[in-house]
C-alpha cells in the first residue's frame, strides 16, 4: 500500500480519486487478460436474431377468406387445391324428422328424403408439418384443413351451435365441445379426448360458416394450440 501514493495521501480528495484512477487501471488489465468473444458465438446470436427478425406467419385464401397463422418455421403452406365440399346437414334432413323440429324439402323422385344441403369448398392440407427429409404429402406429422360453407337459408334462424352441429354432426362421447366467441362471432371449439384432433367453427357472418381442422397426430402437438393461432378475415 505503501506504493500507492495517491491512497497513502493525508488529503481525503486526493485519496478518493487514487481509488478511481487504480480501479480504472485495474479494469484495463483485465480487459488484455480476458479472450474476447468468440466469432462462433456471434455468428450464432446474430443468426437468431435474423431468425425471429424474418419470421412470417403463413397465409392462405379460401373462397373469399384469409386464413392466417405463425405456426412455427417448419410449417408450410400446402401444395393441395380447393374443391367443392357439399354436405347434406345432420339435423335438417328429411322424412325421420317431424315438420315441428326440423326442415324437410321435397322427396326425390325415388321417395327417398331429399336433406337440406350445405355448399362449400375445401382446402385439404392447407398447412402441413412435413417429416424432416419426406416429401409433404409423405404422412406428414401435423396437417390443417380448411373448409368454407354456406349456411342454408332455411336454418340461418337457428341457435349458432345447432348450426354448427347440422354441419358437422353431433361429436362423440370422447370429444368436447365449448362455445366461444371469435373475434366477436359465435364459434365452437370441438376436441378429440386424445388432444389431437379438433376443430374451430365459426359462424363467421350470418350466411357463413368457416372451419379450421388441426390434426396433430405423433407430432407431441395440441390440436388447439394449432387453431388458437389462427386469425380469418375478408381477402
């Protein structure tokens, strides 16, 4: 201590900035010991930074409706083609249904009862989580189907989950089903007991119903963490 005149000084001034020019010097020395960063390491984190900086989130259109969702980078849109989707509806079928409780429309001609029909289209594998090397139709590990339909005049009165379920059928024992809203609008969330599968309906205006179908599969995925990203809005 007896070399360090500045500290040693009787003048309390001079004491505390030999404190600060010694810490000073000190902090030199280091700086020469210590290795600098490593150009691996940089690389690295400039990388990821590039990464989050060019995340896109994926989009398709499906008759008139943007379907969008930042899935994760080894999503991609699929290569499949839109096609006509007409359905005939659960509960507005004919002739074992009394005129009180549901619609009937007129007999075929071979006395057959004619249903109610919802006309849409759909898009299979719209979005897929292919295997690492496999081609994207080769059983991919996660696959989104997206349809569009048209609700029938004659049903546009009804409860919006009556609607729903005339579409797509009374789910089974081991699926639940819950009511919620979608930006706004009536939709019903319907999952398989094993997580796996689901589906997201929504009356997305009063004339139409889009549905979003996530099947995770092996893939260690949540069907619902799936649908739950998505957002659809007017192309």
């Amino acid at each position: 201590m007896k070399k360090l005149p500045l500290i040693n000084s009787s003048n309390i001034l001079v004491k505390i900035i030999g404190y600060v020019v010694y810490a000073f010097l000190i902090l030199i020395v280091l700086g020469a010991i210590l290795p600098a960063p490593s150009d691996d390491n940089l690389a690295e984190a400039s990388e990821e930074d590039s990464s989050n900086a060019n995340a896109k989130t994926l989009s398709v259109v499906v008759d008139g409706w943007n379907f969008s969702a930042d899935l994760g980078d080894q999503w991609q849109v699929g290569s499949g083609e839109v096609e006509d989707d007409d359905l005939p509806g659960l509960n507005s079928r004919g002739e074992e249904y009394t005129d009180d409780l549901f619609i009937r429309q007129a007999k075929t001609t071979d006395d057959d009862p004619n249903w109610l029909n919802w006309q849409g289209v759909i898009l299979s594998g719209a979005f897929i989580l292919p295997k690492e090397g496999a081609h994207e139709w080769d059983d991919p590990l996660a696959a989104v189907e997206i349809t569009v339909h048209k609700v029938p005049e004659e049903v546009r009165d009804w409860e919006p989950y009556d609607i729903f379920i005339d579409l797509q059928g009374e789910p089974f024992k081991t699926w639940e089903t819950k009511d919620i809203k979608f930006n706004g609008r009536p939709a019903m969330v319907t999952e398989q007991g094993d997580r796996e599968h689901g589906a997201l309906d929504i009356l997305i205006t009063d004339d139409t119903v889009v549905s979003i179908y996530a099947d995770t599969k092996g893939s260690g995925l949540r069907a619902w963490d799936i649908l739950d990203k998505f957002t659809v809005t007017p192309a």
